[in-house]
C-alpha cells in the first residue's frame, strides 16, 4: 500500500501516518545496503556499503508488509543518518576508514533504489548490524548480527520477532520538534524555530531504554513516561537484592521498564532511561549561556553575601530563565533552509564528503559571507534537554559564593592585612577547584552505582522533563501536564509568600501559642519558633519548612532518623539538661546561635584581643570564659558523635562494597584504552538467564548494603561516553596543591606547608563516608567544625591560619560533593564526562575571577564596608561569623573548652559514643533483611541536628510532617500522582519561593516603601520572651555564673 503523510495540525509538517490512518501498514521501511561483515580490520564490526535495496523492519506482532517502497516519491535517507550503525567506540564516521566513504559512494550510485529495476526489494539476507542489549546476551555494545527472521516480501509467512530483539520506530511527538523535509534531491533540511516543527526518527529501544542517533534522531527519541505507569505497576516477587537502606523505595516496576532500570522509584519517576545520543551539547549557545549566568549569579550572590539582610539567587532561578533564552536563541538565529548537523558525543563532525572528495555545500546558503558563517556557528545544534542541563550544572557550580571570599573578607577588613589581587585569585581558584580532585577520583563509588541516587539532583531531572516534553499520562484521575502544574504552582507559591514574606510575618514566625503568655519563659522556651523548640509545628511560610531543604527530596526513612534524633535529643535531652542547670546553660536562652560570658550577655571577643589581633591571656583571665547555651552544646556533641559514627557506620555497612568496588575500578582503569559499551557485568553472571536474556532489578524490600555493587541502564547508558581519564583529576589536584602551597608559604598567613597537607588529609579520608550517606539521604554531613578544632589544636594561636585551613579541608569537602552531585546529574542526563568535566572547570574559573573583582570594587566604592556604619546595610554578617569562629578556636582554643578542668570537657565522650553506637546495630541487623534496625542511620541521626542553631525545631518538626504526608501517605496510596507530580512540586515551591524573594526585597523592602507599614500581623510574634531570647535563670547585678577562676 503507497505510503501517506498526513499534515500536522499545528505546523503543516510532513508526518508518518498513525495507526488510525492505516489498518495493515505496521511497518516503516527505509533503504539499507547489504552489509559486509568480512572486510572489518578493526576489532569491531564496521559497514562497508549499502545496496540499493529496502529494508522491512516490522512491527513484530504484525504480518510483514507486502507493500511497495512507502518512500518511492520521497527519495531516500541519507547515509549520514545511519551513523548510529557504525561502532559506538567510533568517534565519528570519518573513523571508518574507507568503509564509510564506500558506503557513502555505494548510495550515491543510486540514491533512488525504490526505482531500481522496477521490481519491489527484498531485505538482503546478510545479517544486519544493531547495537546489541542485554537480550542479546553479547558481550559487546558494538553491532550484534540480527537473524533474518523476517521473511521475504513474497511469502505469506508470518514470524514474529522475538521481543527482546526488536528494533521499534518512532513516529513523531508534540512539542519541540525538526520536520522532515522530503524532496527528490534527498536533502535534509535543519529547521529554523525549535518550535514549530517536528521529525520522525529512527531510535533503537532496547528493553525499553532506547538510543537514537543520526541527525533526525536529536529531535525524536524513543522517550518513555516519567511516570512509568508506576500505578499499574506489578510488584516484584522475586528475592531480595541487597541493595539499599531506602527500601521503600525501591518498589514498583513495570513490564515497560528495561531491565536494569533503577530500582528506586523516584528515580524511575525523574529520570528518563533513554538516551538521545544525537542531541547537540558543546554549542556556542550552551557555552555563552553558561558563562552569562556565572557571571551574573556569582556577583550578585557575592555583593548580597556582605548585606544584611540578605538574599540568595539559587540555581533553579537560572534553570527557569535560561529555557527561553534557549529558545530566542534558536527562534533568531536559526532558519528553514540551514545545512543538517551531526552530532557525536555533543560535538558536531563535518559531513561526509562527496564522491570527488569536496566538502558538500548546502545550496540554499551562502557560505562566503561572514555574516552568514557566524550565525550558522552560532546557531549550531538546537536548545534541548541535555545543554539546559550543562547550564544548569555551571550555575550549581558557580552561583554559591566562594568560602576564600569570606576569608579575604576578615583579613582586610577584620585583621587588617594588605592583601594582593593575585594572593585573592590563587587562594580563591585553589580552593574552589581542589573540590573536583576527591568527586573525580571518587566517581566510581559516589557516580556510578544506582544505589547512589542523590535526592537532590531528582528534582532538576523532572524539570528538565517538564520543560522539554510535553507528554502527559492520567495520574490517579489528574490529568494536567506537569509544565501546567508547575506554572500553577509556581505562580500560587510566588503570590502566596507576600502573606507571609510581606504583609503579615506573624505567618512565617507562628508562634501562636506564646501569643496567649508572651512573658512566659517556659512557654516560649517549648513553642517559641524563633529562641524555642517549636514543639507546636506549624508555619504557613515555604521558607521556614524548606530551610534544612525541601522534605519532599529527603526519603521518608531518612526524614525518620531526622525527626528520630530531633524528639530525643532536641525535646527531652535538651529541656531536662536546660532546667537542670547543665552547663550553666539556664542563665542563656535556651537556643542561640551566640556565645555568652558569665553575665548572660553575648561574648565581645574584642575584650581579649591585642591590637594586632592575638590572644591575650591577661585579658582572657580577667574577663571570663566562653559559654554556650544547651541547644549549641549538644549540636557539638552530636556533630563529634556524628563524625565518629560516618566512618564506623560505613565501615560496617559499605566497608565490603567500597573494597569490591575498588579493586573493579583498578580492573577498569587497566581497560579505559579499548572502551566498549556492555551490558551489565555481575559475578558470575548472577541475573542472566540461561537464555542470555537479563533479569530485571529486584524491587522489593532492598537493604542497604552492596548499593555500591549494582549499575541501572543510566550506567549502561553512560559507558558509549569516553570518561574524562583520571590523569586530569590527579594533574588538577597537583597543581591546585602545588598553588596551595605557594600560598600559605608566601604569603603572612602562618599556616606551613604540611598545614595545608592535613587538611586535605582529613578531607580525602572523610569524603566517601560523607558522599554515601549525602546521596542517599540528601544529608550533608559537614566537618567544618573539626577542620576548625584539629587546626586549634595543632597551631594554637593563629586565626589567619585557622581560617585557611577550614577554608582547604571544609571547603574541598563541600566543593566535591556539590561536583559529585553534578556530576550524578550529569550522569542521569548522559551528558559526556569530559564535556562535563570542561563545563564544571570553566565556570568555576569564571565565577572566582568574577567574585574578586565585585568584591575588590565593593571595597573601593562601598563607603563603611563591614562595619556598623555601612550604608545600606553592607555590614558583613557572614564574615563575622567566621571571624568570631576564628578567635574562639584559633586565638582562644579548643583546649579551652574541652581540655582538663574545661567546662565542655565531658563532650570528647560523644566521639567515643559515635564510633562504638553503629557497631551493634551492625551485628543485629546484617542479617536481618526485613529488621526496622536496618533503617537506623547513625550518622543521619547525629550529623542532621547540626543545623541547630541557627535552625530551629520548627524548622525540622514541620519538615518532617511535610516529608510524612508526601513520601509515605501519598506515596503509598497515590503511587502514580506521587511520581508524576512530586518532584515537579518540589521545584515550583522553591523557585516560585527564590522569584517571591527578590520580587519583595527589591520591589518593597530595598526601596524603602514598607518602612512605615504596621499592624498586628507584622508585630505579635515580636512581643514576648521568644524574639527577646530570655532565659529562665538571671544573673544579679555585680554577680556571674561559672567558676571563678579559669
């Protein structure tokens, strides 16, 4: 039957007929060559030509079609539109050697073979090449033979592939999309707007992940629903694969879904496990975008850092903004009648020449205008899903302000130092870039494994869904798309916070119950929300439950540990030591984040301080020691406790995967020069049938040991990927060191050179332990604390150099997991890891020389920086802070508040508790699959509370209740609306939050206009004992608490 198209509805492309349209023809046929799997040199299979004969490839649960050639008007496909045939070790065609030229000579000796001899083609029956799966049961990516199953168009014969080797077609799909544009001359046509066409493409689906490829193949992948049909999913029954503590989540599944596709189901609701390997990714769009937005949020996050008050621009802002700026971009510069593209690996390849070896100049553009060259330059590729997520990665990387600034910060203007722009620049790129060493050398453990999924990164994966795809599945009865729901959302929350962020903070601050006894200390030490407990959880403000991050991210078991230790140690630990008088901590507020002398009154450091800011010893003796109130003593205690326990705690539980992963890792490292895609390895081929066919990841009731030993199809995926090789971490981590060195050298900062050697030593020893329990909770475990106690204690006396040592060990720390977890991104949205790698480097880079030079101009231009008398409040809250944390432990020292005969003394105990506590959970619960001990996370439990203070405990309590009511009731009962519209929630809530924000400071608050503006709901929560911080016991005139003598 001749083939139809049909037009589109929106636009007047060119489509393929639905199924509606044609009753009998189930399959698409296009022109293959036969394939010469002898005259291959290399070590994997290579395409030599291609006959002028059709290929059928059927549906598989249809008859073969009789037809004739459905493309006899249209011409032919191009040969450079099935590069995705060639070995996917191959970096481009031109790879091939002479194989791909004779292939290309070979079609355009007839590039019409529908009227070659008259007579309807048959497939030849060479065995054609396709990328193999794990049905295949090969060892290799590369090309697997398909059997000539499908008989010839002349036979009634109906044989039916085999569903594990199917090879499916598209057809077209709303929203984004390049049309097909089909004339006699074969040419392929790049479209103008990447809006207003569509294209039918090719994509290989291999147990439901596909891999499209070719040109047409970046605009039409085989996507598949984020949602997975997760409702109807069957459950699996089979036993258990240990493979993760957040069991519950790692259920459903569906006869859909490839068979290694991620066992946790918020995952499968985030992340696609497809891959479009054709998308354009190293453009000049992607790169301007990237390096505009780090300049742009980098100084306005660094100039507001030095407000008070302040505000914060966050990423999501630019994963929102940069979408249409996409789009403008392809809507300008793009037009109907520019050349094809080919992308490979993210990077356009030339086209293949033509027959007399010159370059093929498409005619419809004039190539000798410079004008016209550059905007074909810089129209290259079209805005999709994987360059948005490269802008996204550069602004993560780049919008937090650099540690070293805060540093530079106290030195100028708090110690007085002269300090040059090149010392500001080699602290600044040192310390940001010595991060990417420990996520690089780590990415094996932290990266790879599907039980690493971090929670955090889930929600930019579904918005990326949502802004790039449009389709749309009932959900529990909902049927709106998830891009008008979060517009709806977005623009509820952003009206919404105007309630509680403008006209009535009363909503933020609920502290209702001290409303009734506002002069009641104790009342407002149990339910105050500002100096309390907040045992009464409720707030109507995004920004007091989100402050500890967003709970719908955190898996609810998680949260359980949170909530676990916040009850125990925050709401009864916590009173009973306050009204015992413990510590002295009843003549201080119950919760501050301020230190106190004997007299109640907040410690001024400047009282034992010599002109030259160095610790007075006489001074010290005659003023009075440092005291701590009962909420800041125990979240010290806990964070020792919390250290202790993260490297018991994966001893224990990971110290048997982390050993099994490295020695594959040694094992991979000596294969990295002869990369080949496979499928997923196991030990001795556990879940492999005897029929070669996969076994799908087990989703039932996982635990949490040997997450680090199962891969998903996102790692399978990843692997065509060339990974950046490990000798660019260790030259990075030389050079950043060498540099490191340099500076505390030469530079007045007292730190010597082995300083700088243990600080990154106590980095590289806690990094893994810390990565594992972030990526599986969505919990930072930080050691800034001991970075700042181990420098007190080795080299008492220096505060210069106790800030650049926290600012080495903390700050790496925090640095590598944040790339570790772009890195994760990255790896959900196949973006290649060197492109990865370039994109993280180059706008970290950006974003430090950018901060210098706002902050040195901030300096210049800012009259009373960093003092009280500062305009518009450019007082330098933040830097104080530190630089407060620097006389206490780097003037003052550790051994003053844990040493012999020291108040605190009886805290060192906590590290003991810490690294014995996980070690008896471990023995009963190893082998206990089904035990609740299993869910117990030590360092969760401790290293959370470390927010407190400056969090409260309403911001944990009303977390946890948000986190209850999303990832356990709803999860549980509306399974399907939970993973379509979740993750979508969670970014709608926050960056409808980040835009309330700025809209209010800089259109009310920043102006000045509401300076006049009062009323009962801008005023009761300030009235009472909870704004005033009082404390239960009062020091008597004359009199102070404590020892005498210290």
């Amino acid at each position: 039957m001749p083939a139809t198209f049909l037009k589109s509805r929106d636009n007047g492309s060119l489509m393929p007929p639905s199924p509606h349209h044609s009753r009998n023809d189930h399959s698409q046929t296009f022109p293959l060559q036969s394939i010469d799997t002898t005259t291959s040199s290399s070590s994997t299979t290579t395409i030599s030509a291609l006959p002028a004969n059709p290929v059928h490839i059927s549906d598989p649960t249809s008859q073969t079609s009789h037809d004739t050639d459905p493309y006899n008007t249209a011409g032919s496909l191009p040969a450079v539109d099935l590069i995705e045939f060639l070995p996917r070790n191959s970096p481009s065609p031109s790879s091939t050697s002479h194989d791909f030229h004779q292939f290309q000579l070979d079609y355009d000796a007839n590039p019409n073979p529908a009227v070659d001899g008259g007579a309807p083609r048959i497939m030849s029956k060479a065995p054609l090449l396709i990328r193999s799966s794990p049905g295949f049961g090969t060892g290799s990516y590369g090309a697997a033979p398909v059997h000539p199953e499908i008989k010839d168009s002349d036979t009634d014969d109906d044989v039916p592939e085999p569903p594990s080797r199917r090879v499916s077609t598209e057809g077209y799909h709303s929203g984004r999309r390049h049309s097909l544009g089909i004339d006699r001359s074969v040419a392929f046509r790049t479209n103008a707007s990447s809006q207003s066409r569509r294209r039918m493409s090719l994509s290989e689906e291999i147990g439901g992940s596909a891999v499209a490829g070719g040109p047409e193949g970046r605009f039409s992948i085989s996507e598949r629903s984020l949602l997975n049909d997760l409702a109807s999913d069957a459950k699996s029954d089979a036993s258990s694969v240990d493979g993760g503590e957040n069991s519950e989540d790692a259920d459903g599944g569906g006869d859909q879904d490839p068979p290694d596709n991620s066992p946790y189901a918020q995952v499968r609701a985030s992340v696609s496990p497809t891959d479009n390997t054709s998308l354009s990714i190293n453009t000049p769009r992607m790169w301007v975008l990237s390096t505009l937005f780090s300049v742009l949020g980098s100084s306005t996050n660094l100039f507001f850092s030095l407000r008070y008050p302040s505000v914060a621009i966050t990423p999501v802002i630019a994963l929102l903004l940069v979408h249409p700026l996409g789009l403008l971009w392809d809507y300008l510069l793009k037009l109907p009648d520019d050349p094809p593209e080919i992308f490979v690996d993210g990077v356009r390849i030339n086209e293949p020449s033509s027959p007399n070896g010159t370059a093929r100049a498409p005619t419809t553009v004039k190539q000798g205008r410079l004008a016209g060259r550059l905007r074909l330059w810089l129209a290259q590729g079209t805005w999709n899903e994987k360059e948005h997520s490269c802008v996204y990665i550069s602004s993560n990387v780049s919008f937090g302000f650099a540690f070293a600034t805060d540093v530079i910060v106290e030195q100028t203007q708090f110690y007085k130092q002269d300090v040059s722009i090149v010392y500001q620049l080699l602290l600044t790129l040192s310390t940001q870039i010595l991060g990417y060493t420990f996520a690089g050398l780590a990415r094996r453990f932290l990266v790879r494994p599907a039980g690493m999924i971090w929670p955090g990164t889930l929600m930019s994966a579904a918005m990326f869904t949502t802004l790039h795809k449009e389709e749309n599945k009932p959900a529990n009865g909902w049927r709106i798309s998830r891009w008008k729901f979060f517009f709806i959302t977005w623009i509820s929350g952003f009206l919404f916070y105007f309630l509680p962020g403008l006209l009535m903070p009363a909503l933020s601050y609920f502290n209702v119950i001290t409303w009734f006894a506002p002069d009641n200390v104790v009342v407002a030490n149990l339910f105050g929300v500002v100096s309390g407990l907040g045992l009464f959880p409720l707030t109507f403000d995004w920004a007091q439950i989100a402050y500890i991050g967003s709970p719908l991210l955190t898996p609810f078991w998680a949260s359980m540990n949170v909530i676990g230790g916040l009850v125990i140690v925050m709401w009864i630990i916590a009173p009973v030591a306050y009204y015992c008088n413990l510590f002295y901590s009843s003549y201080m507020p119950i919760l501050s984040a301020s230190v106190f002398d004997n007299t109640g009154n907040i410690y001024d450091v400047g009282k034992i301080l010599t002109p030259d800011f160095l610790f007075d010893r006489e001074a010290y003796s005659n003023y009075s020691r440092v005291f701590l109130p009962i909420t800041y003593v125990l979240s010290y205690g806990l964070q020792f406790a919390g250290l202790a326990s993260l490297l018991t705690h994966t001893t224990c539980w990971h110290g048997k995967d982390i050993y099994v992963q490295w020695k594959r890792s040694l094992r991979e490292a000596e294969e990295e020069s002869k990369p080949v895609y496979q499928p997923l390895e196991s030990e001795n081929n556990e879940g492999v049938a005897s029929n070669g066919e996969h076994l799908s990841i087990t989703r039932s009731s996982s635990t949490f040991d040997n997450i680090l030993s199962h891969e998903d199809v996102h790692n399978r995926l990843m692997r065509r990927y060339k990974d950046a090789p490990i000798t660019w971490y260790l030259l990075t981590f030389v050079s950043m060191t060498a540099v490191g060195i340099f500076v505390v050298e030469y530079y007045p900062i007292h730190l010597p050179w082995y300083g700088l050697l243990l600080a990154l030593a106590i980095c590289a020893v806690l990094f893994i332990p810390i990565g594992i329990v972030m990526a599986v909770t969505n919990q930072h475990s930080s050691i800034y604390l001991i970075c700042q106690l181990i420098c007190g204690a080795v080299f008492p006396g220096r505060p210069v150099a106790n800030m650049v040592f926290v600012t080495y060990g903390y700050i790496s720390s925090a640095q590598g997991i944040k790339f570790a977890a772009d890195m994760k991104l990255g790896h959900y949205m196949k973006i290649p890891p060197k492109v990865l790698f370039s994109v993280q480097m180059v706008a970290t880079i950006v974003s430090s020389i950018t901060q210098i030079l706002v902050l040195n101009w901030m300096f210049i231009n800012v009259p009373g920086i960093c003092t009280t008398s500062a305009i518009n409040g450019f007082t330098c809250p933040i830097a104080r802070v530190h630089f407060n944390g620097s006389i206490l432990w780097g003037v003052v020292g550790p051994a003053e508040f844990f040493g012999p005969n020291a108040t605190y003394r009886p805290l060192v105990w906590c590290f003991f508790i810490g690294a014995i506590a996980p070690i008896p959970l471990w023995l009963y619960g190893r082998n206990k699959k089904s035990s609740i001990v299993r869910k117990i996370n030590l360092p969760v439990l401790f290293g959370s509370l470390s927010w407190i203070p400056p969090a409260t405990g309403l911001n944990f309590s009303v977390w946890a209740v948000v986190c209850y009511l999303f990832n356990y009731l709803i999860k549980n009962r509306a399974e399907a609306w939970w993973a379509k519209y979740t993750m979508t929630l969670s970014a709608a809530l926050d960056s409808g939050l980040a835009f309330g924000i700025v809209v209010v400071f800089f259109g009310f608050i920043y102006p000045g206009w509401m300076d006049g503006f009062s009323w009962w709901g801008t005023d009761v929560y300030r009235k009472g004992c909870d704004w005033q911080a009082c404390s239960y016991n009062t020091v008597p005139n004359g009199s102070h608490f404590g020892p005498d003598t210290w």
